[in-house]
C-alpha cells in the first residue's frame, strides 16, 4: 500500500469489459464479517504518544513567503464543540488536542501521534475506523507575524485542503476553500496582527460522499473500484478503495499541502506562464513569451516596472494599472528583443537528451524602485506537437500534425470530440470543428502509425514508455525525500513517461521531479471509467479545480498531455468547459479527451502471456495508456542468448 506507483507492465488487475457493468455505487453496507481479509498474525497494537509542547515554525521561504509549520494542532470537531471554549483564546486548554502534522492528511497525524497502527503493515488499516472520513476536524496555530517581513498587504495562502475548509483567523471568516486542488488565497491585511499572537484555525469537511470501502480477500472478491466518492468530483476517488488499494479511512482529508504567509506591496503578480517557442526545424532559437496579470490593490493609480531575469538575459517594461485594475500582460521578443534565446539549452524526455531547466526571477517595482511582489519561476524551453488522424470539412482520415502554438492562436479549440466517429477495433478518431480551416494543421503523408496519436518534442518523436501513478502516496506524503527515490527509480528503468492517473498526485513536488528527471506527464483529470463510475454532482466545482490545477502547474514542461479522466469521455458539460479553458488558461499542449479509444489503442491486456513474444506481438501497436501483467518475468527469459 505504502508505494502505490505502479509501471505500465504491473499496473493493475482490473475487471475485464468494465462497459458491460451498471455504474457502480460501491458497497451500500458494510461487507459480512466472514468476508474480511484474515491473518493469523496480530494487528499492531498503537502507542500513543504524549503531547508535546507547541512550537510554532515559520520557515522563510522564496518569493516572500514564510511557511507556517511547526506547532500545528487537530481535534475532533464534536470535542470542540461540548467543551465550550472559544477557539481564539491564547488562553485555549489544547492539552486533549493531537500535535497535528502539517502538511498532512487526518489520518497522518492520528498515526503519527499513536492512535492508531501504520496502515501500510499487514492488516493493520482494518482495525483504523472509517469513522475519520464522516467527521469535522479542527486544525489550529498560533504564531506571530514576522518581524522583517516587508509590505504594506498581508496573504493568507492555503495550498491544498481536502475536502472543503472554513479558514478563520483572529476570529473572523477570512474565507472558504472547496475542493482537493483548489487553492485558497486571502487578503489579510486588516486582520492580522502584527504586535500579538495571532489565531488561524481551519475547519476541514469530509467529503459528501465517502462511500463504504471493499475489503478484498479470497472470499470477498476482487470488488468494485470505488463507488460514490466519484460523486464528489475534485479529490482523492481511489481513496474510497480501488481493485489495488483498500479504503484510506479519512479518504486523504485534512490540510494535505502546506499554508503560507505571504507580505506584498499595492501591485500583485498573478499566475505568470513562460510560453517556449523553438524556431523548428531550427532548434538554435527560441522564442519566449510571457503572460501574466498584474493587479492593483490600492486605490490610487500605480506605474510600475516588470523586471524579469533569466540567467545573464535582463528585461523590463514599464506599466500604468488604474486603481483595482488587473491587468493582463504579455511580452515577447516583438518587445523585449532579449527574450529570443540563440543556442538554448532544451528540455528532453529521459532517454532524448537532457531536461535542461532555466529560472526566471520576475518582479514588480512601484516608482520609488521598491518591490511589490516577486515569484520565481522555473521552465523548460521545450516544443510539443503532435501527430494524430481526424476527420476534415470534405476529407476523412487526414494524419496531420499538430503544434498548438500555432493551430490554437484564435484562442479557441479546434477538435470536436463528441461527434467524433468510429474507425476500427475500438478506436475512434475527432472531427475538426466546423469552423475550423485544416490549412492549420500540417497534412503529413507518412501513414504508418495511424490511427494513432503519437508525440513530439522539439520536432522529434518520442516512444512513450512508462507507467501509471496511482496515487503517490495513502496518506499523501509528498515530500521530496519520499518521492524522489520512486521518480528515479522510473528514470533507471528508461521510462520516459509518467500517467498521473485520474489526477491523485497532482502537487508541486510530482510535477518538479517529473522536470527533472526528462518524464513526459499524461496529465487526468479526476474522473474515471466512463459508464461505471460516477460522474460528478458539481460540475462548476470540478472546472474550478480544474482551472486552478492548470494554472499553478502550465510552467512545467514535463506536462504533455491534459485528459479528463480514466476511461472514458468526460460529460458533454464538462467536455466543452474542459476543451475551453485548456486554450485560453495554456494553448501549448493537446486536450486528448480520452485515455482509452480516441487516437489510442483500447487499453489491455493485463493478464500473463506464456510466451512473451506473444505478448508483444499482439500489443506492439499504438499509443496505449493502459497495459500489463501482474505477474513477474521470469528472470531467465530477460538474459540475452549467450548468458542462458
């Protein structure tokens, strides 16, 4: 339970023609007890650990930014509640609360503290109630605002929570957050203290819909994959238990990624995006533009300068924002003649070259020279296309290729994914929307991987072998210390591509090790099987996840491909959100609107073939996202002749 990464040839044992099944509710009680996994060994018996003092931690970060770690602390809502004390007493009694991991899930802290045994040991989740998950916890800190830290605006900014949160600070309501993959990003300037303690405290929902897990063993079965979890949209699905991992009993709520203080002047950079653009067939310039927006939060006009670094290359441009005006800003070499690169250093995929990185140090100055905000940025200068066939205005079946950069510029999408239409052996390719003009696309005569999508870096084209992440980690420990051996463990294999299947790592560490370790990223979204698991109640919810996710992580060239789920097409509401959004919020990469039948290989087999050849006969053809055998090669087969 405890690596839960899996290769494309161990992926996972899953129901064969899953179309043939009813959407799947998952379990409506709980199993019969003389189904449950049984072991003749005896659970783990759990310590508890004595509270500790309360330190509280702020860690100076980049980008003026303190992380407030350390001194953390969690309790049952319902305890909070019978004891009738004020949460924002400096007085508060803590002494029954848990010294709260942070970042961290509920059952991260409950564990850590002793409650309950390690689930990643024999059977030791079974005896870990699944009560966690139907519960309001509280998390709480106190801290001082930092003493150099320098503005006239103070944030609050919480990068990840699950599955809903009411943030508090000194009191009052500073805002909500809803959804794993949301941010939350608070103004407050007025609520903080700056000669005291202040309070913040976090109140965390469970998600509606936890679902009751399946505990698989011989005489229950292999079971459903998860349930009504799906219902809930943006967070953990596989956590209500899949046909590879049992229920995670808080199914990963609590304050998962970590929570800042940030200091800024009037004027504020907003989610800036570093678009690379390679001369090809020269690879010998690049062009870069930049886009972000520019807000003014004071009430006076502001004239303020851009200044971006990027290793010896210096550039600047002045700028008037009315007062509240958020500005969006692009420059490119048209401007800013330094922002073409002569002789970049390019990022490739493992196995292609290098993943070379750069940094870009981008600030804004007000007139007394004065920084208002600053971020740091890291990139790729990289290109992606991609070779695939659709359906034209008076032509079927054209292989073209397309480059986003340039198919994508009228900021609209140009495939047409839901009157898509049916080739062979369960593949399916797009049409081109009505109004779309096929010169945008590069017609290419060489046929011999159509249907099929393949992709390109840099002009050339990569073979995408690699494995499905199923989630990083149970309790969501992300961590580079913990990640870091997975993600090179899959370089030395020679992978080159990483699945972040249905979006259950999608954080910043996943994405920054897939950087630098050349792993191209098939980026879901958090939907599954399409026909038997559940689509989501909240469409809006979902595409605001969505939007976020695409925003915070569109800087990393590692990301390839963006697909809304695992198995099937998304909803037609959520397809053309999707389809929408991904021009306007990146336009350098391919929306592929399904991971199993459109411009791919249906997925499978995953069973054992005797002779391998076989195996590789039958399935050495097109881009399959899915594939593999649980079982494990023979050793003696994998030596070369001579060695036998």
């Amino acid at each position: 339970m405890k690596n839960l990464i899996f290769s494309a040839l161990v992926f996972t044992l899953v129901i064969l023609n899953k179309e043939s099944y009813s959407q799947n509710f998952g379990l409506t009680q709980k199993q019969a007890p003389s189904t449950l996994p049984k072991s003749k060994a005896l659970p783990e018996k759990a310590v508890k650990k004595t509270k500790l003092p309360v330190q509280t931690l702020l860690q100076s970060s980049l980008n003026g930014e303190y992380i407030i770690s350390g001194g953390w602390e969690m309790a049952e809502a319902n305890k909070i509640i019978a004891s009738g004390e004020s949460l924002f007493s400096p007085n508060l009694n803590t002494s029954s609360w848990y010294n709260a991991t942070v970042p961290g899930t509920v059952l991260t802290t409950l564990v850590d503290q002793g409650v309950y045994p390690n689930p990643y040991w024999g059977l030791n989740n079974m005896f870990i109630p699944d009560s966690l998950c139907r519960m309001d916890w509280w998390y709480r800190i106190s801290f001082q605002k930092p003493k150099d830290a320098v503005g006239n605006k103070s944030w609050l900014i919480l990068n990840g929570i699950n599955y809903m949160a009411d943030v508090w600070l000194n009191g009052q309501l500073v805002g909500k957050i809803k959804g794993a993959f949301k941010r939350g990003e608070f103004d407050v300037t007025d609520i903080l203290n700056s000669s005291k303690d202040n309070i913040l405290a976090v109140h965390i929902y469970p998600p509606f819909n936890p679902g009751i897990p399946h505990e698989e063993s011989p005489a229950a079965g292999q079971g459903p994959n998860g349930g009504q979890l799906c219902l809930d949209g943006p967070t953990f699905i596989s956590s209500e238990g899949w046909d590879w991992v049992p229920g995670i009993r808080d199914r990963n709520i609590g304050i998962w990624q970590d929570v800042r203080l940030k200091t800024t002047g009037t004027v504020n950079i907003i989610d800036p995006q570093i678009i690379t653009d390679i001369l090809l067939p020269d690879t010998t310039q690049a062009n870069i533009i930049l886009k972000t927006t520019l807000l003014n939060t004071s009430f006076k006009k502001q004239v303020v300068t851009l200044n971006g670094k990027i290793e010896n290359i210096s550039f600047s441009q002045i700028l008037e924002l009315e007062p509240g005006e958020q500005k969006n800003v692009t420059l490119s070499p048209a401007q800013i003649p330094e922002l073409n690169i002569v002789n970049p250093r390019l990022w490739w995929p493992n196995g292609y070259g290098k993943p070379e990185l750069y940094t870009l140090e981008l600030s804004v100055s007000n007139e007394n020279k004065s920084i208002s905000d600053k971020k740091s940025i890291r990139f790729g200068i990289r290109e992606l296309s991609y070779e695939l066939t659709v359906d034209g205005p008076t032509r079927e079946g054209l292989r073209v290729e397309f480059n986003p950069l340039s198919a994508l510029k009228d900021g609209k999408p140009i495939f047409d994914n839901i009157n898509r239409r049916d080739v062979a052996d369960g593949v399916s390719i797009p049409r081109l929307r009505k109004d779309v003009n096929p010169s945008i696309l590069t017609e290419i005569s060489d046929k011999e991987t159509a249907p099929y999508l393949v992709i390109k870096v840099n002009g050339q084209r990569i073979y995408c072998k690699g494995g499905n992440w199923g989630m990083d980690d149970a309790m969501k420990n992300t961590s580079r210390d913990y990640l870091e051996p997975y993600m090179r463990l899959h370089k030395d294999a020679n992978f080159n591509m990483v699945r972040n299947w249905t979006g259950e790592s999608t954080e910043e560490i996943f994405y920054d090790l897939s950087d630098e370790y050349g792993m191209l990223v098939w980026n879901d979204f958090w939907l599954s099987t399409e026909g038997y698991n559940l689509n989501v109640n909240d469409n809006k919810l979902f595409l605001d996840n969505a939007r976020e996710t695409v925003r915070r992580f569109r800087n990393h060239p590692s990301i390839a491909i963006w697909c809304p789920r695992n198995e099937g097409y998304a909803p037609a509401a959520i397809e053309e959100g999707l389809a929408d959004m991904l021009v306007t919020e990146d336009g350098t990469r391919h929306y592929q609107a399904n991971s199993r039948y459109l411009n791919l290989k249906p997925s499978g087999p995953w069973h054992y073939f005797k002779d391998p050849a076989e195996y590789f006969r039958k399935n050495a053809v097109g881009f399959n996202t899915e594939q593999g055998t649980p079982s494990i090669p023979n050793r003696y087969l994998l030596l070369p002749p001579c060695a036998k």
